[in-house]
C-alpha cells in the first residue's frame, strides 16, 4: 500500500449493527472483498476488523462517528488511471446487497491507508438546538457542491434514556431521602456485592431478575419504603438525550466532514467557503452560529499563506543584495521587472496541461523568483560596465543584448530541457513535483525572451526620466545662481 504518488485509493467502513460479534463481522467483510475484487479496476484490498474489547484508534475514530466499535474498514488500491468519481459510487452499488438486517457500507476516497483529503468544517453557537439547526443547514448545502461526497456530521443522535428525580420533601414523607431512594434503583439495575462467604472469600452478588423491571411502568412500581413506590417519591419518565455533545472555546459544536474526490483540492476548498458565506449571507444560519474551515482546507491556507510570504521575503533579499551589488536603487528595481514576466508563462502553461495551482506549483514560483533575475543581471551587468566606459546609452543596450543574448539563451534552454521529464511525469516519483516543472518551464520560456526586450525598453525609460529630472535640475540650479 506503499503510495508513490499515481496510485488511487478508496476506503469502505463496513458497519454492523448492534451487538454483532467480531467473527461476524469478519465473515460479512470477506463477502465485501470478494465483491470488491470482481471489479476490474481493483488491484489490492486490505481488510481490518478490531477484535472483541478492543479499544485501539479504530475503535475510537468508529465511536466519534457513530458507528459500532468493531466496524470492519477494507482499504482498496485501484488502478492508477480509474476516476474515482465513477469507482466510489460504483463500489458502494456493488455492496449495497451487503447493507441488510441493519449493516452499513460507505465508500470513502482516501490517499492511503490512515489518510484521507478530508474536509472539515466546526459549527458552533450558543446551544444545542442552535447547533443541530446550522450543522443541518450545512450538511445539505455542503453535499450539493461537486466533488464533495460523504457529507457526515458528528452530531450524536437523541437516546432514550429515563430520568429520576427525587423530590426531597415526598422522599422524606416516605421515611427515605434521595440518596437511599438512589441506592435502591442502583441495586435493582445492577449487580451489587453483598457478602463474602468461605474460607478463600467468595463472593456473593445479589442480582434481581431483569425480567421484574421491563418498562418504565414497572420502574415506577418499585418499592422505595414501608408503603412508598419509586413514582411516589420520585418523578420518572423518558427523555431523548444527546449522550455525547462536543465544545470548542466552552461553547456547543459539532464537527462537519466529507471527502474531497476532486484532484483540484483547492477549488473545492474555495467552493466551500463561497456555499458558507451564502449561507451566512442568506441568514439561512441561525443567530450567532459560526462555521470554520479546517482539514485539508486549512492546510492548505496556511501552506498557500506561508509560501506566498516566503515569495515576499524572497523578493525583499534579492532587491537588497542586487542593490549592494550595482550600488544603485534604480538598476535593480528595472531587473525585478523581469519577474512579472514569468507569470506570463507559468499560468498559460498549468491551464494547457491541466494542472491546478497547488503547493507544488508555488514552489515553482518561488523558484523563479531566483531563476528569473540572472537573465536580467547578465544583461544590465554589462550594460552598466559599457556605459561606465563612456558608451552611450542605446549603444551600450545594443552592444550588451548582441553579447549576452547567447549565454542567456544557452542556460534558460539548457534548464528547460533538465526539467521536461519532471513536467511530463514520466514516472511515478515526478508525478507529485509534476506542476513544478511546468511552471518553471512556462515561466521560463516567457521571462528569456520578454527579457531581452521589455528590461532594455525599461531601463532606458528609467534613464531617460532620470536624465531630464538631472538637466532640469541644473537649469534651475543655474537660473537661480543668475
């Protein structure tokens, strides 16, 4: 299950019903992997199923999402060309003669094993109700959106549970208080310890027949004193509680998640946000309810964030080093012209392969940054040197592009060809770095050749304005010294 960056997974969690056994559950999911590999495009399954009182991390991600603890999840390598847009529904069709008698199967994409391109949105407001009514509103609006599919929420389902509620003063009218009253139900309920009896100390549980307390009625028939029934002294009834109810900053939450099944995680992610700022917009949220991106969503902000500084910071050192190095402020703001110029390329170059703009096409970019102004710097380099030994401006640009143009073209396509196999993603392995290289290609291709263009035409504008700002200067200088 190794991923080495082309392979395409999918994972089902086989859920059983209540009280289902370990053995059956394995038998039920042996009958799904034989149904998995009737699929063509299925190369590998691989198949956990948590043992009896196993309280492992399976076992726990099972009971934060509702399901048994001991759900069997089966791992499903594909062929590396499958879409799987097509293969998860197509999958979860084919086991759908497996969800009977109160069995679940859902089909999930995921990277691999323990991995997934999760979405994961945190609904909070002031209380329950107010959550239950916003994690519903986005459920629906979220699973609408394409390339967006098992829509879940962590929101625990109401249980029935029955309330006792000693009154004191009818507790203490029976000759019981509460906590007696407690004890009483406690005991009928469960098994209590009451002696221990022989020489090895055996001990001696009291438990009263099950069948005796079958309904709520009959709870309320309990004896609690002398003359007292537990309804006497005590308000019972039944109620839909929420046994599990999660908080982020002391306030009520849910969590909101699902699969990205889009390889352009990123317009997903935008899609999202843009579906929860309607909705917010809309009112269709109740008052005071928020929602936040996280998984991959979030990972990916922050990783965009943090490169998109890094271009900054990088821009900032180069600017500083090309000043110390030419001792002018003006030449080195003309060579990071060249920087615009590489845009020009890189873009058109993702949107003809098809790539989307990821983490590794910004590393691209950020490449080119460094990549981009050597052009630039051989070029003005000697143009600066020219004009230092008396040679006139457009002669020196002239001179210095007849010279520089061959190297300059000589190291942009010596570069270009070292990165085609990276861009072309002949292999697995350059697969991942696949959007690199077409974006220091494209840029490239554009920056070399706008280069010996657009920075000469800028350069001699720069001089040009700063020569008339230098004569008006002097003739002011000469008509005020008259």
């Amino acid at each position: 299950f190794i991923n080495a960056g082309s392979e395409k997974f999918l994972s089902v969690s086989l859920s059983p019903p209540a009280g289902t056994t370990s053995e059956a559950v394995l038998e039920r999911a042996a009958e799904a992997d034989a149904l998995l590999r009737e699929d063509a495009e299925v190369e590998l399954v691989q198949t956990t199923v948590p043992p009896e009182g196993d309280t492992g991390f399976r076992t726990l991600i099972a009971a934060q999402q509702g399901r048994a603890a001991n759900s069997a999840t089966l791992f499903i390598r594909l062929d590396p060309a499958t879409d799987l847009a097509v293969a998860a529904p197509r999958l979860e069709e084919a086991l759908g003669a497996l969800e009977t008698d109160g069995w679940d199967a859902i089909v999930q994409q995921t990277n691999g094993p323990g991995t997934s391109s999760n979405l994961s949105l945190v609904v909070s407001a002031a209380d329950d109700a107010a959550v239950e009514a916003a994690t519903t509103t986005v459920v629906d609006a979220i699973a609408e959106l394409d390339g967006v599919a098992n829509v879940t929420s962590d929101l625990v389902e109401a249980a029935s549970q029955i309330v006792v509620e000693v009154d004191a003063a009818r507790a203490a009218a029976a000759g019981v208080n509460p906590a007696q009253v407690g004890g009483i139900v406690r005991g009928v309920l469960t098994p209590t310890p009451v002696t221990t009896i022989g020489d090895e100390g055996t001990e001696v549980i009291m438990r009263f027949d099950a069948e005796a307390i079958d309904s709520v009625n009959a709870l309320r028939a309990l004896p609690v004193g002398a003359t007292a029934t537990l309804e006497d002294v005590a308000d019972v009834r039944e109620e839909d509680v929420r046994t599990t109810i999660s908080r982020v900053n002391a306030a009520p939450s849910s969590t909101v998640s699902g699969e990205i099944v889009d390889e352009d995680t990123g317009a997903v992610s935008a899609a999202v946000r843009a579906e929860i700022a309607r909705l917010e917009a809309d009112g269709a949220l109740p008052a005071g309810a928020t929602v936040s991106v996280g998984g991959v969503s979030e990972q990916q902000a922050e990783a965009f964030g943090g490169l998109f500084t890094a271009m900054g910071v990088a821009i900032v050192l180069v600017y500083v080093m090309l000043v110390l190095a030419f001792n002018s402020l003006i030449t080195p703001f003309v060579i990071l012209f060249s920087l615009p110029l590489a845009t020009i390329g890189a873009f058109p170059a993702l949107l003809i392969t098809g790539r989307p703009i990821g983490i590794s096409a910004l590393i691209g970019f950020l490449m080119l940054i460094g990549i981009v102004v050597t052009n630039a710097i051989v070029l003005l380099d000697l143009v600066e040197r020219l004009r230092a030994e008396g040679v006139p401006l457009k002669e020196a640009l002239i001179r210095g592009g007849h010279t520089r143009v061959r190297p300059i073209l000589m190291t942009a396509i010596a570069t270009i060809l070292a990165l085609v196999p990276l861009a072309a993603g002949l292999n697995q392995g350059s697969i991942i770095a696949a959007e690199l290289g077409t974006v220091v290609i494209g840029g490239l291709l554009s920056s070399t050749f706008l280069t010996l263009v657009v920075v000469p035409a800028a350069y001699r504008l720069v001089e040009g304005l700063r020569a008339r700002i230098g004569a008006r200067g002097r003739e002011d200088a000469e008509v005020a010294a008259a």
